[in-house]
C-alpha cells in the first residue's frame, strides 16, 4: 500500500494527497502533519516505514467538503486519490490479497471549485492564466462555477490593473515568463505555446475554426491555451464546462489600476472583505448571480456611452414604476443559482437537486419573461432579455415529470424520480414495499410464535435483514428445530436468521438494488438532456443576473435618491449636491447627516485645488466623486441631485497610501511610484484625484514635487483633477494656470473649540487649523500651548523672509521650464568634452586652447 501511495504522491507533487482508504480519506508522512495541523485532528502514527512510525491523519468522506473547504482557505491544493475499482473486482482480477487500485480523480484548487459549500454565492471565482506572444499579453479568465470564459488584452504596465479588476484566486503563469512574480502557480512552458492553445480550442469546442468566436491574437492563444491545460491538469481530463471564449478589448472600460482600486474601495474595503466596499453600500441584489455582476459591472464601468445608457434605461424603467420593481424582485428572491447548478452537473459532481435546480429556476425565469414581455413600451435591454427567459419549456416539463417535488444532495437512497415516470421502476418499488409489508408480518408472526415480545426484525449492512431477541431469550430459537439459524452473539443480544425471512428479504434487496440502477440511469439521461441546452441555460441564467442587478440598482436609488446621471461627448464632469455613499450609509447609521457637495469641473476649470484643516472631509469629497464616475459609466444612478459627466477613459486615485516593505517601498516611494503612473498615463478624458502629494518627505521638497505635479497635471495631461493640499503656497499657481481654481472646505472656530462644517466653498482657507485638529484628538494642552508658541515663531520667520514660496513666482511654468532647462548648457564643458586628446598635435593643442579662451570670454 506505501508503494501505491507514495506512487500517487508523486503524481501530486506540492499538492496534499487525500487517500481514499475506506469510508476514510487518509493523509501520511508531512501531509497529514500539515492537514492535522491546519484542520485541528489528531495526528497519530502507524504501520512501520524505513524503520520510523508513519504519522497519518484521516477525514471521513461524508464530511470531506468541509475539511476541504479549510484546507483551500489555507491555501493549500488537495489531489483527490480515490478507488476506482471495488474490493471483490481486485479480488477477482489479481487475486485475494490484491490491492484496490486508486487514481488521483481531481485535484481542488481555489480556483477550480464547483461545491456550493466552497464557494462565495456573491463573488466570482475567477482562475486566470497569463497569456505572451508577439509583444502583446492577454489574460485568460474562467469561472468553472458558471462556464464564463473571457480574455483580457493588456500590456505589461496593464497586467496588475486587469489582475486586480478580476481579483482571480488563482493565477496560472508559464514557469519562463518575465512575469512569474504575479503567479500563485507556475505550469511549463510548452502549455502556453500559441498553436497548441489554438488546438485546444478548437477542440475544447468541437469547431474546425475560430473564426466565429471573434479574432485570436497569438498572446490570446497562448493564454487560453495555458488555462485550458491547467482546467484539464486539475480535472484529470474531465474539463468543466466552459462557454466560447468572449475578448474584451483593453479600451472597452474604464482603466483603473490596482493602487486606485485600493484606494476607493471598489469591490473590497482596505481590509481584504466585501464589507465597507463601494459594491457593499451598493448591493441590493436579491440573487447571487446578481450579486457576481453587479460586482463585475463596478469593477470595469463601460467606455460604451449606447450600452451605458441601456443600463440605465433598464435601471429608470424599474425605478419609475415601484410595482413591477418589487414584482419582478420577489419574483427573483426565489429563484436558484441555476448557473453553479448547470457548473456543478457540467463539472460531474452534479446531484438530482442541481437537477430540480434547473427545473425550479427555469420555470420561475419563464414566468418572468411572460411577466416582462407584458410590459408597456419596454426599454432596449429588457426586451433583448426577455426571449432568453423562455424557450426550455420541453426540458422543464421532463425534469417536472420525472423528479420528485424536492430532490436529495445524495444519490445512495434513491427516491429522486417521480412516481409515475417510469412504470418499471413503479414496480420494482412496489415490489420491495411488498416485501418489506411481509417482512413487518413475519416479525408479528415470529413473537407470537416464540412467545418474545422484544423480538425485532432488524437490518444492517454486513447481516442484511436478520431476527434479534434478548440475550436472555435467545434460548428457544437456539433449540434445534426451531426454525432458525444462529448468526452472531453480542453482548446483550444475540441475532439469527429464517428461511422465510431471507426469502422475502431477498426480494426486498434485489428489487432495491434494481431501482437504484433504474433511477441512476434516469440521472444520467436527464442530465445529458440539461446539458445538451447549456449554451441556452447559460443565457437565461446571465438575463436573470442582468434584471435582478438593473432591479437592485433602481431600489438603491429609490432608497437613497440617487440621480440618473446624463452622458455627455465632451470632457467635463458636473455633480450638484454629490455624496459618497459608503460614508453616508455609515453617518445614517450613527443618526448623523451627510453634507452633499457641488463639483464642477470643465474646460475653463479642470483643476480643483482644494485646500482646508484634516478631519474637514477633503478626502471623502474626492473620493465620492470618483465613484460617482465609476457608477455612472458601470450603468448605475449616482448619489447626487444631479450629474452631468463626461465619459472618463482611466481613473487615478493617489489617496493615501502604505509602507510596501515587501518591496522595499517606503510610504513615500509609493506615493511617488504611484504619481509618477498617473503623469505618465493620463489623458484629457481622464480623472484623477490626489491628496497631499508630497507630504512625505521634507517641507521644501514635498512642496517642490506638489508644485511641479500641479503644473504638470495642468500644462501636460490637462485632465480633469481634484488635487488636495496642505501647502497654501500653492494657491499662487491659480494666478498663472487660467484651468485651476480655488476651493477649500470650511470650518470655523467657536469659543476655542474647532467646528468642521464638510462644505467645499470657493477661495483658498484662511489657515489650516492643525492646532485646533490636534487639541480636537485629544492631544495634552501643554503640547498645544508649546506648538502654539513654535507656530508663531515660524510664523514671524516666514512673513520677515517671505516664506516658503519665497521666490517661486518669478519661476517660468513646467513647459516653459523645461524649454529653458534643455537651451540652457555649458558651451566650454561642451567643448572640452568635445577634444580628443590623445590624438592632438602640439600644434593642434595650441589652437583648441586659444579657442577654449574665446568660448570663455564669449560667456
């Protein structure tokens, strides 16, 4: 047996092997002091080998889904070695000491999962693979729980935005690439080769071309390639369910970087969880499916202002007619997740309830698409979705004709097809009720006959049907000739068996064992029958994840009055009465009011400076109005009383930041590196929101950088930005950049205490009220009153000599600058650098030296 296993072990390389022993799956050597460890079961030790005791530890099968659900959060793989051949086969092939074979018949990964009890019902589960050729990247996305199958062209500055939009639980790198660093599993290099991936496809899909899926760049074969070699390593060759591919062009969404997707909490909050997300303040979804895309639409808002606006065509419809809203969203509530029920049957581990999954939520959509094919002058995209809530009405009548109203996980007891389905099955289940009747009268007939009252007909799996009387009893049935036959003695009791009852538990047992074969065959058919419409069912179950989210999205807006923001061609973004809806949710919570702010933002004033004392709501303001951007383009209302927005190609948040001491990054250098990213990539049509750049490092050179980034932003990118200081200085450069103005959020002072008003005013602030902030936190009035007197110290340095910005304004503007900088030089360094010395003449020496002292004197 150690040779078999450790036969398998190597197959499973880094993976901990679980080794089906029995009704058990064990672990050995440093695996099971790994599982026993992680999953707190004891650790015991057995057997003998190589001279030690063999530590093991075991899980019992029928619970095996929640170890496994451990050991995957934990981040550990698990191969899956099972028997594939039973005990009497081995027996009868090899001999009577024959040992079972055993296979590894999948191996689980966080990104390969189909379980229902694995996995997050609001999240996808995404396994990606990175894709190289030709100069380009594309990353590869499957979500085996669903079948969705998509492709992500990216660059290799764009690898970490697409990565961190997805947010995979597993990524598939090939073990030669430049980008390794970015991989939670390597694979070889051959199986990201772009021909062989165009093979796989091809027959993935059964398809001589892949001309109908779209256009195929050598990077995209490469990563599909990739995927689909990693999806059939971990199945054992039983590929999960994958619909045809869909590519999505980089410009198709708005670019947003994975610092900027931290920063403004998209889909996770700075703690790793959904909660006190933009998506958690946002989900009103009532189906997980719907949950999964709302998630995914915030995640990558559109570039495509006619698909926006269906989105929110759909999202007005719902929310102008509360009625059909709270109709189509109880219709909903009681819908199944038809889609990981269609994963789960395609992937082999389906069961009879996925079966009347199906069944249920496909009646339900078909219901639904009558109900919205009703509807009074509906907008574009419901009537695009309505049809494909309907047309399954064959395989739902099979399903209802042939599985019982609520059908079990497990299949070992039968009893999942309906009566009336099968008039053969029909009567081997009368039969066994028959017999299982003549059994209830022979234990009647036994007692009276014996004169044993506590005499009982029992069942088990190794006697079968057998009598069991007290151990004080069992002397008369142990008499010869009494009619039966002894078989075991325990304790208190002692069993025996009759011909009569093996006769009627014979046929109890072989009419059993025939309808389990019978429905078993039912399963199969019927799920063949579901899977041949798994492209349709596919279809109905994203229409009913796109209703439930345009649904949830109208009722938030209701909820919160929100405002359909207007679409407009050209860069500008005008907000009246903006909100941020994560704060807001959390102040309604305490019993407080969110203060709305304006933002207006256009050609004449593309540069916000605002200024104001810390706690004052700088950063909220900011930050809201970038979500307000990502909302609108993702098709949603925005909290506002009003927006008019420009579309926005990338999004840049440089909001706070943290030591990246796994990089060797200081708080610093982040902000820089993330900075820098934001000069060198955005346009025009972008938005960027940026916070106190430069206040990590000295006074004079935080200063320096903030002004030249300023200017940078307003002369070379010259896109709409937001940018918060601390450095009044700055308020100067509104005297020479004509797009920038002043803005600062007001406080005031009152009887020595600071009162923080969260408006955003015109003009600069008087002053930054950091004293009043430090007393507001608590900090010791000593230390208040002391750097009250350094202040003013400082205070009178700065007035004698002209303060900080001393100077700057006869400074020439960035563009400017940088023409000054590349005229300026240094003819006679120039010069000199120019010689060739070693090949002068005397008398050629002599003639550089006079030219050399015409240079100088020139200057």
């Amino acid at each position: 047996m150690m040779a078999q296993y450790q036969a398998l072990k190597a197959e499973a390389q880094d993976c901990l092997l679980f080794y089906r022993m029995g009704d058990f799956f064990e672990m050995f050597f440093e695996d099971a002091r790994i599982a026993a460890a992680c999953l707190d079961i004891a650790l015991t030790a057995r057997g003998e080998h190589e001279g030690d005791k063999v530590p093991m530890c075991g899980v019992p099968v029928h619970a095996a889904t929640g170890y496994l659900q451990r050991l995957i959060k934990a981040g550990h793989r698990v191969a899956i070695a099972e028997q594939i051949e039973t005990p009497e086969g081995a027996k009868k092939a090899r001999g009577s000491k024959a040992l079972v074979a055993r296979a590894i018949v999948r191996v689980v990964t966080a990104g390969t999962l189909t379980e229902e009890a694995l996995l997050d019902t609001r999240a996808a589960n995404w396994c990606a693979a990175v894709g190289e050729a030709g100069g380009g990247i594309v990353v590869a996305a499957a979500d085996v729980s669903t079948g969705r199958f998509e492709l992500f062209e990216a660059d290799a500055g764009a690898l970490g935005a697409v990565l961190a939009r997805l947010d995979p639980a597993e990524v598939v790198v090939s073990e030669a690439s430049p980008h390794a660093d970015a991989a939670t599993v390597l694979r070889p290099r051959g199986e990201f080769d772009s021909s062989r991936g165009e093979e796989r496809l091809k027959a993935l899909f059964g398809v001589a071309t892949l001309d109908g899926f779209g256009q195929f760049s050598r990077a995209a074969l490469a990563a599909a390639g990739g995927l689909i070699a990693y999806l059939d390593h971990t199945a054992k060759g039983a590929l999960p369910f994958l619909r045809p591919p869909r590519i999505t062009a980089s410009s198709a969404s708005m670019a947003i970087d994975a610092a900027t997707r931290e920063s403004l909490e998209l889909t996770q909050s700075v703690g790793g969880v959904r909660k006190g997300s933009l998506v958690d303040a946002v989900d009103r979804t009532v189906t997980g499916a719907g949950a999964r895309l709302l998630a995914a639409d915030i995640a990558a808002p559109l570039m495509d202002r006619t698909a926006i606006d269906a989105r929110l065509d759909a999202v007005q419809r719902f929310h102008d007619d509360p009625a059909m809203r709270d109709a189509v969203r109880q219709a909903l509530r009681t819908l199944p997740d038809i889609g990981r029920a269609l994963g789960r049957l395609a992937a082999g581990r389906g069961s009879p309830r996925d079966l009347g999954q199906l069944r249920d939520g496909l009646d339900a959509a078909w219901h639904l698409g009558e109900r919205l094919g009703r509807m009074a002058a509906p907008p574009p995209l419901l009537v695009e979705l309505a049809p494909q809530l309907r047309g399954h009405g064959a395989l739902i009548d099979l399903l209802k004709r042939a599985l019982v109203p609520t059908p079990p996980i497990e299949t070992a007891q039968g009893n999942y097809i309906a009566e009336g389905y099968d008039a053969a099955l029909d009567d081997l289940r009368a039969t066994g009720a028959g017999g299982r009747r003549a059994i209830a009268a022979l234990e009647a007939e036994y007692r009276k006959r014996t004169g044993i009252a506590a005499l009982k007909v029992r069942h088990n799996g190794v006697l079968g049907y057998h009598i069991e009387v007290p151990a004080r009893a069992a002397d008369a049935l142990m008499a010869e000739g009494s009619g039966f036959t002894h078989r075991q003695t325990l304790a208190g009791v002692v069993r025996f068996n009759a011909a009569d009852l093996h006769d009627a538990a014979l046929k109890v047992t072989q009419a059993g064992s025939h309808a389990l074969a019978a429905e078993a065959a039912h399963l199969e058919d019927l799920t063949a029958a579901a899977l041949d419409r798994r492209l349709a069912i596919a279809e109905t179950a994203d229409a009913l994840a796109r209703i439930d989210v345009a649904a949830a999205l109208a009722e938030r807006a209701a909820e919160g009055g929100w405002a359909r923001p207007v679409l407009v061609d050209h860069a500008c973004f005008d907000v009246e009465g903006g909100r941020h809806p994560v704060v807001e949710d959390a102040i309604a919570r305490t019993g407080g009011r969110f203060v709305a702010n304006d933002c207006s933002l256009s050609a004449a004033s593309r540069l916000w400076l605002v200024t104001g004392p810390n706690m004052g709501g700088k950063s909220t303001f900011l930050r809201q109005n970038a979500l307000i951007a990502v909302l609108a383009q993702a098709g949603s209302y925005v909290p506002a009383a009003r927006a008019k927005l420009g579309l926005v190609d990338r999004l840049f948040s440089r909001v706070g930041a943290s030591d990246n001491l796994a990089r060797g990054r200081s708080t610093f250098m982040v902000e820089m590196v993330e900075t820098a990213a934001i000069l060198a990539q955005a346009t025009p049509d972008s938005f960027v929101i940026l916070d106190e750049v430069g206040r990590g490092t000295s006074t004079y050179d935080g200063l320096a950088i903030a002004w030249a980034v300023v200017e940078a932003i307003h002369e070379d990118n010259r896109c709409r930005c937001l940018f918060a200081t601390h450095y009044h200085e700055l308020t100067r450069l509104a005297e020479r950049c004509e797009a920038l103005s002043l803005h600062h959020v007001r406080a005031r002072e009152w009887k020595g205490d600071l009162v923080l008003l969260h408006e955003v005013a015109d003009g600069p602030a008087d002053r930054s009220y950091g004293l009043a902030v430090a007393r507001l936190a608590g900090m010791p009035p000593a230390t208040v009153q002391r750097a009250k007197a350094v202040l003013a110290k400082l205070e009178a340095g700065r007035a004698s000599t002209g303060g900080l910005a001393a100077g700057l304004d006869d400074l020439p503007l960035f563009a400017a600058a940088m023409q000054v900088e590349e005229a300026a030089g240094d003819p006679l360094r120039d010069a000199l650098e120019a010689l060739e010395i070693d090949a002068l003449s005397p008398r050629d020496a002599l003639d550089a030296l006079y030219r050399l002292k015409d240079i100088a004197r020139a200057d």
